[in-house]
C-alpha cells in the first residue's frame, strides 16, 4: 500500500481516530537515548552553574525569539 493510499484512507477517520493515528506514528518515531540525555542534563547543570556564579550571563527571552 502506497503512501498516497494510506493517506486518503486516513483521512476518511473521525477527527479522534486520526489524533490517535498522528500520535502512534510520532511515537513510533521517538527513540530516547540515555547517553545523550545524560549529556544534555550534563551540559544544563553546567550552564545553570555558571550563570548562577556570574560567569555566564543570561539573554532575554525576547532577544531569542523576538517580540510576539
């Protein structure tokens, strides 16, 4: 069965069935990796330190994403 086909067939579900389908399939997508959410826990404790002793200062929200 092509995409295409799976497509139109999916959208022929009722609004909940097709939330229930999205979800599955980004599920199915998500692989968490211990090594590298170690490092990144790793990686914010060291930065949340920093800022806390003053040697890193922080930015404002609204210079990172700019004003809504």
């Amino acid at each position: 069965m092509g995409t295409k086909t799976l497509i139109d067939s999916a959208m022929k579900l009722d609004p909940a069935e097709r939330f229930e389908l999205i979800d599955e399939l980004l599920h199915s997508l998500d692989h968490p990796d211990p090594e590298l959410d170690r490092v990144w826990i790793e990686e914010a404790e060291r930065r949340l330190a920093a800022y806390r002793t003053g040697r890193m200062q922080g930015i404002p929200a609204s210079d990172v994403v700019g004003e809504m």
